[in-house]
C-alpha cells in the first residue's frame, strides 16, 4: 500500500498518513529480512541435504569398490569351493547396499539356497554357483515351468 489520501482527510490526517506510510515502509522491511532469511536457511538445508548425497555416494562408490575387488580376488583364486561361498557373501553385499533385504544361505530339507533377496514386494531365491565354464542355458532355465 502506497497511497494514504484517505487518512489525509481525518483529523490531523497528514501526521496519520505519514504514520501509516512509515508503518507500511517497516513492515516491508521486516517481511524483506524475513524473507531473506528464509532463503538463507534454505540454501543452508540445501547445502546439507546436497553435502549428505555426496557423502552417501562416496560410501556407496567405496563399499561397491570394496565389492568389485573381492570379487576380482574370487576371479583369480584356485580355490572353487571357497570361492563359491564368498559370491553367496559378495552377492548378499550387493543387495544389501542397493536395498533389496537380502537372506543369507540357509538349509532346507534335502538342499541348500545360497540366498534370497526381495524387490518390490517379490522374495527370489538365488543360487551362487562358482565354476570354471560358461553356464549352460538348461541350467538357468532349470526352474521354469
């Protein structure tokens, strides 16, 4: 509000008007400062959350880089048997940092399920198998129906 003509007209209406005109120029003010501050606090928040995904993102970079290189050790190792028990651990890692509530292996009447994992409300069982040649088609197609 700018114009105060109709306090003009009152009694002792020019001491209103410019009170009225001096009250609406603080007013300003303080929604200015207030509005500046809000902003400033934004932008902190903002800093804060942006700050956290980057530290996030380091973890994630390091545990996926800690992952890829038990992963190359199991590449190279001579040791298949062992080797197929670390996958199960490497494969667990993996959906645990990407979420997916993963069950270590357990035993079951008359077999073994190396682990499960469960993705948008679906559980999948998985089977770590550790060996020398290419898998076979009729081997992953195994539970098919």
């Amino acid at each position: 509000m700018e114009n105060f003509r109709h306090l003009e007209q009152l009694d002792d209406g020019k001491r209103k008007a410019e009170r009225a005109r001096a009250s609406v120029i603080e007013l300003k003010r303080m929604i200015e400062d207030h509005d500046q501050r809000k902003r400033e606090e934004e932008i902190r928040k903002k800093r804060l959350e942006n700050h956290e995904k980057i530290r996030k993102s380091q973890a994630v970079i390091s545990r996926l880089d800690d992952i890829k290189d038990r992963y190359s050790k199991l590449i190279t190792s001579k040791e298949h048997h062992s080797s197929g028990f670390e996958l199960e651990k490497v494969l667990y890692d993996i959906f645990e940092l990407f979420d997916l509530d993963p069950k270590a292996s357990f035993r079951n009447i008359g077999e073994q399920i190396d682990g499960a994992f469960s993705l948008d409300g679906t559980d999948y069982l998985f089977e770590a198998k550790w060996q020398n040649n290419a898998v076979n088609a009729s081997d992953l197609d195994y539970w098919r129906y």
